[in-house]
C-alpha cells in the first residue's frame, strides 16, 4: 500500500517498494514508479560517478541510477547505468524485480563491441525477465567474444541452458569442465558449492548429466556442500510428486523454499522441488525457478 501511494514521501515509498519487492509482493512496474519519483539533488548529480560506485549501499542510489538510465541519451552511458544497477543487487532477492524493470531497456540495446563487457549482465538479466528470445542474441554473440571478454561465455551457457536455450548445447562434461574452471578463477572456495548447485538445478530441470559430472565430489580434499532442508516437508514433497497430487507437490515446492530463490545452501531441496515441477509438466515454471536460483547464487 505504501510502495503505491503517490501522496506518500517518496523516501517513505521508495523503502517500502523494495521491500515489498524483495518478498514478491511488487511487481517491476511498481518498483520502478517508486524509482522514477526519486530525484537526485544538485550535488549529486554534479557527482554521480559517485553514486554509481555507492549503488549497492542505499535503496536511494539505485534509484538514482535507475532514473538516469532511464533518461540517459547515450547508449553506451545508459549501458552502463543499467549495468551499474544490476550489480548492485546481483545475488540478493532484488535482483530478479530489477532485472524485469530494466528488461524493456536491456531489450533495445543490440550485442556488439561497445557492450562486450555486458554481455554477461545483460544476457543473464534478460533470461531472468523470461525474455529468453532476446537473450539469445547475447548468449550468440558471447560465442563470439575474444580475449578477456571470452570468460564470460561459460558462465552465460549456465543461465541459457537452464533457461532451455537450444543453442547452448547438452552439459557434457568438457562444457561442465570450462564453466567450473570460469568459477574457480573467479573464486576459488565458492566455486565447489556453486558447482553443486548448478548440477541440481540441471538435473532438476530434466537433464541427464554423466557420471563424470560428479567426480570432483569424490575428492576428500573437496569442501563439504552444506544441505538446508526440513526433513518432513521434503519427504512429503516427493510423495505428492510421486502419487501426481499437483496442488499438494505446489504448496510443499512453496513451504520448501522458504519463499526465496534458495542458494547453494539448498541444493538437495531445490533438485527436489525443479523436479517435482517437471514431473507435473511445469516446465517452463521449473526453468524460470531455476534462471532466478542462479541468479540469486550469483553464478
């Protein structure tokens, strides 16, 4: 109620728009009304590098910056607003409304070398939207990409294979080998977890792995993945997906989750709960589940 009430102080609104985002209840629309109706002052305008560096640190800076964005008349600046902004709230449960919110943007900027260095963000902000059509473009083109840009096409081939992009190709273990190698290069101790997670969220979503996907989990020296789950919502799950009680399997897949997208934390839960949703034929609910869990792992 707060978020939408144009009579509300816009700092007052701007707090409960993220709020109510963060937890689903407002919707991108919603969320970039309360945005817009946040205007900069003149000092910080005057040094607004600034505020993009300090856009993960207050609801107010990435409101700025998404009003900027939005007003921004040179593509390569607005990119890199827009990039700017989801940043900020990459790996928290900001990210998926922020990414619907700047979809209409993103959707109007064309891969090619001036945005080398988004495709990423871009791509990956697009397959969260569900504007998987679009995001196809990126993901072709970070086939393309050379030198340092190249790092971010194993990372894209995640999101695009979860997203059912058939352009990415099947998860055979040479494509799992260069995404765990980008993982690993980008962090080293997260990347076993992730790993994990990203086998739970592809098998969880229907595809059939090789043995040799799981290999590195034989290793003792591997750290220990921890699993989050509650041990008779979990069990009743799968006895609801198995006696095809759809509306049951829903409501436990919901209870499960705790509300959010889950993290590397949960990955026997979150196999269980793609999987039930496949089962059912909710496909493309299991795929979109899957996009916002990389997303919030910040894979």
């Amino acid at each position: 109620v707060l978020a939408n009430n144009t009579s509300a102080a816009p700092a007052l609104r701007l707090a409960a728009a993220e709020r109510a985002a963060s937890a689903g209840a407002l919707d991108a629309d919603g969320l970039a009304q309360a945005y817009m109706a946040i205007e900069g002052t003149a000092a910080e305008l005057a040094k607004f590098s600034n505020v993009i560096k300090a856009a993960p640190s207050s609801a107010r800076a990435r409101a700025l910056v998404y009003r900027e964005a939005r007003l921004e008349p040179s593509p390569v600046e607005r990119a890199n607003l827009i990039a700017a902004g989801l940043q900020a709230v990459r790996g928290t449960d900001l990210f998926a409304v922020t990414a619907r919110a700047y979809q209409s943007a993103i959707s109007q900027i064309k891969p090619g070398p001036d945005m080398a260095k988004h495709t990423l963000e871009f791509g990956r902000a697009l397959m969260v939207a569900g504007a998987f059509d679009v995001a196809r473009s990126w993901f072709d083109y970070a086939r393309e990409l050379k030198g340092d840009d190249a790092n971010q096409l194993p990372r894209l081939w995640a999101y695009a294979r979860l997203a059912g992009i058939k352009e990415a190709g099947s998860p055979e273990p040479s494509v799992l080998k260069a995404w765990l190698e980008a993982e690993f290069e980008r962090d080293a101790e997260a990347a076993p977890a992730r790993r994990a997670l990203v086998l739970a969220l592809l098998e969880g979503t229907g595809e059939t792995l090789s043995g040799d996907a799981f290999l590195p989990f034989a290793d003792p020296a591997t750290k220990s993945v921890p699993i989050v789950a509650t041990p008779a919502a979990w069990t009743e799950l799968r006895s609801a997906t198995t006696g095809a009680r759809l509306g049951e399997a829903v409501a436990l897949a919901l209870i499960n989750s705790g509300g959010r997208a889950g993290g590397p934390g949960d990955v026997i839960v979150i196999e269980q709960i793609l999987a039930s949703l496949h089962a059912f034929g909710l496909d493309a609910e299991a795929r979109g589940l899957a996009v916002e869990t990389a997303a919030a792992s910040d894979l």
